[in-house]
C-alpha cells in the first residue's frame, strides 16, 4: 500500500536544509501540500535570508508537488500565527506539522553565553512551543492533526553538518552505531515522519532511530 497524504497540508519547519528538507520532500512526494518553513539564517541563528525555503520549494515543484515558502522565525509567535493563517487562507487547514527548525550554539558549559543559552531554548523549545499551539486549534475544530517533534539522535544521521566532517570521521561514528554500522541517511529519518504522521494508533510515542544504540551494552 503506497501512503498518501492529498489533500493534506502539512508545515515543515527548518525545511530549507538536513532534516526538514527531507520531511518536506518525503510529505509533498506523497501528495501533501507543504509549507517549507525555514527562517534561512547561519546555523547559529544569525542572519535570514528566504533563499533555502524557495530552493526546496522549487524541488518539490519540479517533482509535481505543491509547496509555499515562508520565513518565519519559529520564535516569534506572531510570525508563526501569521504563517498559520496564510497556510489556512490558501489551503484550507494545517493538518500536519513537523517542529525541526533549530540552531547550533554548541559550547562548553564554562563558555556557554547566557544569550546562547536563551537563543536556544528560544528556537528549540519555545519555538516548539509556539508551532504546536498555532496549529492546536484549527486541528481540534477539524477533528484531524498530526504532529511530529524531533530531538538530537539526527546527530546520527548525514546531515550537511556531518557531511562536514572527513570520510575517516564519518566512518569512525558510522563504526559506533551497533546496526546498521553506518550513519544514517537523511531520507530515513524523513520516511518515518511520513509513517508518524500516516497512522492515528501511533500517539504520544518517543521513537527513537539511532542504529540500536540504546541496546547495546555500556
Ligand atoms: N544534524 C545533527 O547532527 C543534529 C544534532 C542534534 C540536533 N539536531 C537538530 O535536528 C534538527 C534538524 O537538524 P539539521 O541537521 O537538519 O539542521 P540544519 O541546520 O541543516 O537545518 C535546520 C534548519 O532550521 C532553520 N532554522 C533555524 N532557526 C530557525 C527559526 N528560528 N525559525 C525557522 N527556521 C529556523 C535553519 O535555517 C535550517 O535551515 C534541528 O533542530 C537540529 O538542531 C541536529
């Protein structure tokens, strides 16, 4: 059976890149019409530019899909309701949302900037925060949503940030992973989101794909 999502609408944030380029391509090609989110800054949340959203919508486009652009920063409520409500003008609803916009101001606990720290918890949480509650209610109303979270095992996947590394580092970690003893590609993290979002038994559930690490013996 080939999963399908017409007539759905789905809001993928962070979609201009990695991970969130994936679920938006993994949705679109299976019918959903996508909003690519991405705020289109530097990885550490500096800048903005609409330039990587319009790329991946020209993508799917190419491919037969549908997609809109949209640069909110997922930290601003207001932006964030306006995309909302532009998806719900165009398109008739939100149906499904992917939260995956996030930065990387990764330092030590000692050189942690106290604005680092807010930015962060501004992006990843709050902003989490904010998408989840501007789709809330539309999906109440409709009796219908989807909503997928996701955390840091994406450290385990082939993301432009570990494309960064030399192929003896990616190697090394992919040696580390118990099974499938690689790293992962990018389109299996997004086949998932399109399994989450598919199946109206699967709810609440933390699923984690990282290789069996969990299992493996410390
Ligand atoms: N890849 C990894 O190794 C790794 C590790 C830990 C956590 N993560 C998290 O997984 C998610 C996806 O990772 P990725 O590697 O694909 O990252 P990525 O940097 O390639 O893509 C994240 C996208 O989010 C966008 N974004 C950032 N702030 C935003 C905002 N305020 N509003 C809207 N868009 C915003 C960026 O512009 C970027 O295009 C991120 O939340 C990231 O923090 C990734």
């Amino acid at each position: 059976m080939t999963i399908r999502f017409d007539d759905r609408v789905a809001i993928v944030t962070g979609a201009g890149n990695g991970l969130g380029r994936a679920h938006a391509l993994g949705l679109a090609s299976r019918g959903a019409k996508v909003v690519v989110n991405d705020f289109g800054g530097a990885r550490d949340g500096t800048g903005g530019s609409l330039t990587p959203a319009e790329t991946v919508v020209e993508e799917i486009r190419k491919a037969g899909g549908v997609a809109m652009a949209d640069g909110a920063d997922v930290s601003n409520y207001e932006q964030v309701k306006a995309m909302v409500e532009r998806a719900t003008r165009e398109w008739g609803s939100v149906d499904l949302l992917c939260a995956n916009a996030g930065i990387l101001r990764d330092k030590s606990f000692a050189k942690m900037e106290i604005a680092d720290f807010a930015k962060v918890l501004d992006v990843h949480l709050t902003g989490t925060f904010y998408c989840c509650k501007a789709v809330w209610d539309g999906m109440r109303e409709r009796n219908y949503g989807r909503i997928v979270l996701t955390t840091s095992s994406s450290g385990l996947f082939l993301t432009p940030l570990l494309m960064g590394l030399n192929e003896e580092a990616r190697k090394s970690l992919g040696a580390q992973v118990p099974h499938p003893a690689r790293l992962g590609h990018a389109s299996e993290y997004g086949n998932l989101a399109v399994h989450i979002v598919e199946n109206p038994m699967l709810n609440g559930e933390t699923i984690r794909l990282d290789g069996a690490i969990r299992m493996a013996p410390r």
